[in-house]
C-alpha cells in the first residue's frame, strides 16, 4: 500500500506544478508541498503495471487539490486519492533583455 500511495502522491506534484509552470522549468521554490492526503484503497495488486490519472479539482490562490485515481492493467481502479497541496509560486519573471541602465 506504501508504495501506491508514494506513486499517487508523486503523480499529484507535477499535476499541480505544471498548471503554475507549464514551461517545466524546476526548482525548490516551485515544489508544491502536500497538506493533506486522504487515501482509499479498493483493491490490492502485487504485480502488473500501475497507471495514475491525476485531475484539479480546486485551484485557489493557495491551495490545490488533486484527485487521482491508481488504475492497474486491466484498467480496475486500485486506489482513489484526493491530495490537498499548497499552491506552487509562480516562476519568477524574467527582465526583457535589453541595453543596461534602462
């Protein structure tokens, strides 16, 4: 069960960052922490590919919460999580590039 949690939660972290940053680009500042995560698991699988689909849910000025439903080969959901993140800070603005002095 630990690890299809750790497989949910990181699918959640790069849903969250890229709706912030969709050019990709990384860094500490930009890592969305979670809050709070609450976990059902339907059923269990001990082989077999796993699959995640993360979705938003909510976008607020600090929050984001993202469900996200851990499906295995035969696409059966195995676990359904909603995860409560704080919101990434925007990408710092770049200055145009220009003489200096201006």
């Amino acid at each position: 069960m630990n690890t299809i949690v750790a497989f949910a939660d990181e699918t959640a972290t790069p849903a969250a960052m890229w709706e912030t940053n969709p050019t990709g680009e990384l860094g500490p500042e930009l890592f969305p922490p979670t809050l709070q995560l609450s976990v059902n698991l339907i059923r269990n699988t001990s082989r077999g590919t796993l699959t995640a689909e993360a979705q938003i849910v909510h976008r607020g000025p600090t929050t984001r919460v993202v469900e996200i439903a851990v499906l295995d080969e035969q696409q059966r959901l195995i676990a359904k999580l909603v995860a409560t993140q704080l919101a990434p800070a925007a990408p710092p603005a770049t200055a145009p590039a220009g003489r200096p002095g201006r």
